[in-house]
C-alpha cells in the first residue's frame, strides 16, 4: 500500500484483510500514538507498554471500524484510555508501595525519557521552556497540552481533540484555555528557577524542594513570582504557546534492534490476541517496548513472530469498535461495586475565607470552567458586622494539597475588593409581607450543579421563615424547596418558576418558585451525568429517594421522575429510598478509579464521616461503612455534632482515590477539610 493512499482507502482495505493495509495504518499512525501517549504519561509511567498496548489495539480492531473518516479520533481515544488505565495501575502500586516499609515510591528520573526526548527535538530557548513546563502541569492538564500541542501542529482538528477528550467542542475549548492558564503559570515557574543569577528570596522559598516538577511546588515557586518584582519581570512577555508549538514534529518512536523475524516483547501476552496479518504491525509497535535509555540491563524476551491464519471481517455493524473503559467516563454499572479500603483519613485545617467572613454555615460547591463555584448557608461579616442567610465565592485554585482559599465576595468572579453578598433574594411578595408582619424570610442553599450549556449554575434551596410565630423555633419553619439559577455571565440569580406542578403555599401565599413542599423538596444531594439532572430527597432517618429530569426541561413539574422499586414514575408518592441521609445533606459522584458512585455524608447527630458506594445514582447502593470519627463540633450536646459534610470532586486527585470534604463545625464557625484517600478492592 503506498503511503499517499487515504485512511478511508486503507481502513476499508484492512477490513478486508489486507495484511499491507494494516501495517501501512500502524506505521503511519505510531508516531502519533508515541506523541499522544509520551506528552501526556506521568513520570512513572512505561511509555512504551502502552504505546504497545494501544497499537494492538488498534491493529486487532480496525475491521470493525465502520466509519474510516473517524479513524484518527478512534485512535487517539484508545490511546488516552490506555493512558488512563496505566494511570490508575501506577496508582494503586504507589498506594502498596506505600503500604510497604522497604518500598521506594520516588519515581526515577531516567524513567521520563519521553520528555527528555522532547527537550532533544526542541532546540529553540522557548520551545524548551514550554517542553519543561510540561512536567510542572497537572497529570489530566498533560493530557490536554498533548492532544492541543498536536491541534496546534495541523496533526488533529478542534472536534477532534474534543472528542478524545469525550466533552463537546465548547467544553474542550474550556479544558484547553484552563491548562493554556496553567502552561504559562508552569512556564513562568521554570523560567524563574532557571534564571541566572538567581533570585536570593527564591532560593529561600525552595528550601527542602528536591528538585523535581511538582504541583505543590509548583504553587508556592507561582506565588513567589507573582509577588517578587524581579521574577515577575522576567515572566511579564511570555511568546504565545501556539506558535512556538506550531512547528514541532511528531516525536519519532526509536528504530528497533531485533534480527528479521523476531518479535521483540516486554508482555508476550500481547501475542496472543493477534496473530497473521496483524502480527507484523504489532512489530513496528514493539519497536518503542524494546527501547529504553540504558535503565533495563535485563534482555527481553524473543518470541517468533506467529503464522498467519486465514482473513476475515470481525462481526458486528457497529460503527467504530468500542475502546477499553474510560477512566473519565460515568457508567452505569447493575452490579454492586466492591467497597474500597480507606487508606487515610486526615483533618488538614479549615477552608480560609474572605477576611470580612466571620463563618459561613454549610457549604457546597461546584466545577464551572476553570473556577470551583461555592454557594453558603447563613454567612455572618466582620468590620463591620452583618448577617446574610446565603453567600457565594469561586476560586481558580483547584489544589486542596495546601488549603483552599476563598477570597471571592462571589460565585460569578474571584474578586475579592467588597464583602460577600445575599444571592438568593426576597421577591416583592416576601418583602410587603414582612412590611406588616414580624416573621422575616431567608433562604438555605443546598447542591450546586453546573449547567454550561445554558451558562448557568444550579443551586437548590430550601426557603424558611424565622422570628415569629409560626416560624418560632431554633431552626424556623421550612416553606418548601426551590432552584435558583446563576448567570455566570452576568452574575443575575434568578429564582425559577416551576410549572405544571402542585401549588406550594407559603405565608404570602401561593409561591411559584417552589418546585416542592416541605418535607418533600429533592435538596439534599444533586448531580448531572450528562444532560440529566438526578436530586435526592424527600429524606428521613432511613435515607433520601431519587427524582431525575432532563436539564432543558427542569422547570416543567411533569417531566420529573422518581426512582421506584422496579424504575421511574410520574408520582413522586412511588419513590423508595435509594441512599443514606446526611445531617444538613450529603454528596454524591463518581469516582473513576474505583468504578463506582460515591456517597459521603455525617449521619444526623454523629461525628462518624461516612460513605456507600453504588453502581448507579440510583444503586445498588452498598451498606455505609465508617470512614473516620472526626473531631466533636463543641463541648455537649447538639453543639457536639458538626453536620453539612460534603465532598468537592473537582479537587479530587488520583483519579478520584483522594478526595477533599469539608463539613461545619458548629463551636468554631470553620468549614473544616477532611483528606481521605481510598484504596480500590479487587
């Protein structure tokens, strides 16, 4: 097959079994697969194994592909899949070395030869710069730099990279201006450390650094230069990413030294899955396994390439094979998963807030773009004093390694000039009520979910009454549940009008933004998995049930569902309990690296953080188990208790095996953060 014929010409060759047809696709796209895999691997990580591994892959794969225009994508996503599966594997030895007195878990340098590679093929001072700045990134952000690297050198389009990243083209334009964001952050710690002669007060903030990229390092070198005026200077004119990364090649794969007819392996498993035609193009992907930079003394082993058996088409009309799972993907599993061990469980300090902030109540959060989005309960100010029944606040600093600050006075910005603000306001309505009646209105926000097609996030509420009767109590009296939406644009927040739904009273009277009475309202816990809205509630002592909707249809009454014994119903009277309840609340996500849905919660009345895992958001759900007691929230009684435990998955590290919690403490006023670190059970 000569090399100008078309992916379409080859791929429809190949799956007629044109064994020429298959080795010209594997030779053409190796490099590819190098460049992907080696510009977005950890340090740590066998570059070549899964270069190997992907190339089987695709060479055991392509009769199936049904739409040849699409090759290319199809491509790229199996090798990030693979990418992400020796991820987490590298994890969880990391996690067993960890275990292990004896064990090592410092990565050897010599082991990152794909970015030393990298540096070789650079030879412009810039490009050498963005190539080491590379390695300070997040490891998802080096994903992202590889496919956006290879958009910016012509070799992938927009659609594409959105593709193997599984987000539509304006997501991906998100995910890409976030790592850009970082890149020149990174490129302006590399640049500072590299300076000569160096600066005095950076040589003091790097003391016990040991000399390798790191995020937390990372961090502190930034704050560093942003605050010196001599490293600032010298970051101040950074060349724009894209065209320095323009022009760079594909890193070319090594040659490999084997005699004719020898297969060279480092898995001989691999062999086993194909055979014949493919064989041969499984050589030209062996030739990067063979090749290491003099750390592997221990000769491979030789296997004899295997005969070739008779063509044929795979079955099937799918239009393109599916790849190995992704780490990155929310299956729905029908089957229970295993319950992970806690490896770790630490109270790390307390969320820092806004210096006007007294305390805030509550406390959950949301990813939106490249902010984490905050929405409080009661919230009380300092200098001057003041009140306010919910506030809001974003940050860009997705690190929890070192603390999480929230400086914003906002949920829209991180500006940080003016005290934080009521969000969710009193109407007209409200407002005469209590013109001629002492009780007082408020509003106590619960999840946050992020709707960035509609460029809003959602914040659930429960609206109370306070002061007088009938809203006399320690906690009021609830009036019902509603949503409110924030324009993250503008910042407007608007109060949704439900439609088609049962009329909730409320002291003024009919309020149409109640989406449920009290007592029934879905605000305990709230997620998207794709477009669809899943929100539990309606909780008691024995857990919380399940409704879901469709988010362009979220203010119609009669497109929700509730979760019932044997599926979905119109009547929410049919809900059965799906998970446990938490005190003020809980949250629910999913965790890749575990495979399964996770719910965290503080039970009512208890310092016992807990957690279930489930297949789905709505199950199977396991029973809870006690992940760690945590500190008690006063001296006696109901002051013991802290309540509002939730977890943040937008810090999540390790593919969601670190998690970051936060839960109130009533004696202090403190959003506290809790660490916990699970370990996956096979």
């Amino acid at each position: 097959m000569a090399q100008t014929q078309t992916d379409e010409v080859l791929v429809a060759a190949a799956r007629d079994g044109d064994r020429a047809a298959v080795e010209a696709l594997a030779a053409r796209y190796l490099p590819l697969v190098y460049t992907v895999v080696g510009r977005g691997a950890d340090r740590d990580l066998d570059v070549d194994d899964i270069v190997q591994d992907t190339m089987v892959r695709v060479v055991t794969g392509v009769s199936g592909v049904r739409q040849a225009e699409r090759f290319r994508s199809w491509v790229v996503t199996i090798a990030l899949r693979q990418l992400a599966d020796a991820r987490a594997e590298a994890r969880r030895s990391r996690l067993s070395r960890a275990d292990d007195p004896a064990g090592d878990d410092r990565e050897d340098p010599a082991a990152d030869f794909v970015g030393l590679t990298v540096l070789r093929q650079v030879l412009d001072t810039e490009q050498r710069e963005i190539a080491e700045a590379a390695r300070w990134l997040d490891p998802a952000f080096r994903v992202v730099l590889s496919l956006w690297w290879l958009e910016a050198g012509g070799h992938l389009t927009r659609a594409e990279v959105a593709e193997a990243l599984e987000l539509s083209a304006a997501h991906a334009g998100v995910r890409v201006q976030r790592m850009r964001e970082q890149l020149d952050v990174a490129r302006s710690v590399v640049r500072a450390l590299d300076a000569a002669p160096g600066c005095p007060a950076l040589r003091d903030t790097t003391t016990g650094w040991d000399g390798e990229p790191d995020p937390l390092w990372r961090k502190r070198v930034a704050r560093h230069v942003r605050d010196c005026p001599r490293c600032s200077e010298r970051s101040r004119r950074l060349t724009a990413a894209e065209g320095l990364l323009a022009g760079l090649p594909l890193l070319a794969p090594p040659a490999p030294h084997r005699a004719p007819g020898v297969l060279v392996a480092s898995r001989p498993r691999l062999l086993a899955v194909a055979g014949g035609a493919t064989a041969v193009a499984i050589a030209l992907a062996v030739g990067v396994a063979v090749w290491r930079p003099d750390r592997d003394p221990v000769p491979r082993q030789s296997l004899p390439v295997a005969a070739p058996p008779a063509t044929g088409k795979a079955p099937g009309a799918s239009a393109l094979p599916s790849p190995s799972p992704s780490a990155s993907a929310q299956p729905f599993f029908t089957v229970l998963p295993a319950t992970p061990a806690v490896v770790e469980a630490k109270v790390t300090g307390a969320v820092r807030q806004q210096q006007r902030v007294a305390g805030r109540d509550n406390g959950q959060s949301t990813l939106y773009g490249d902010r984490s989005v905050w929405i409080f309960d009661d919230t009380t100010l300092k200098d001057p004093f003041g009140f306010i029944s919910n506030s809001g606040a974003a940050t860009r600093d997705l690190d929890a390694s070192d603390g999480i600050d929230l400086t914003s006075n906002n949920p829209v910005t991180v500006d940080a000039a003016t005290a934080p603000v009521e969000l969710i306001t009193r109407n007209q309505a409200e407002l005469d009520y209590e013109k001629t009646h002492p009780a007082r209105f408020a509003f106590w926000p619960g999840p946050v979910v992020a709707d960035p097609a509609r460029g809003r996030v959602l914040v659930f509420y429960g609206k109370l009454c306070r002061a007088a009767d009938p809203c006399t109590g320690p906690l009021g009296k609830g009036l019902g549940t509603g949503i409110a939406a924030i324009d993250m644009k503008t910042g407007a927040v608007t109060r949704l009008t439900a439609g088609n739904g049962p009329a909730v009273t409320s002291l003024e009277g009919v309020d149409r933004s109640m989406f449920f009475p009290d007592g029934a309202g879905y605000s305990s816990a709230a997620l998207v998995v794709g477009d669809v809205l899943y929100a539990y509630g309606a909780c008691t002592y024995q857990g919380c049930k399940l409704a879901k909707v469709n988010l362009a249809e979220l203010t119609d009454r009669r497109k929700w569902t509730f979760r019932t014994k044997d599926g979905w119903s119109a009547d929410p009277g049919a809900g059965v309990v799906t998970i446990a309840a938490g005190a003020a609340g809980q949250t629910v996500f999913y965790a890749p690296a575990l495979k399964a849905w996770v719910n965290t919660y503080l039970p009512y009345g208890s310092n016992d953080v807990m957690f279930q895992v489930g297949g789905a958001p709505s199950g199977p759900w396991s029973k809870p188990v006690k992940v760690v007691t945590v500190p008690a929230g006063g001296d006696s009684g109901a002051q013991a208790a802290n309540y509002a435990l939730f977890a943040h998955p937008e810090y999540a590290r390790q593919d969601g095996l670190v998690q970051y919690l936060t839960y109130f403490n009533p004696a202090s006023g403190e959003q506290r953060i809790l660490r916990v670190t699970f370990q996956p059970r096979r």
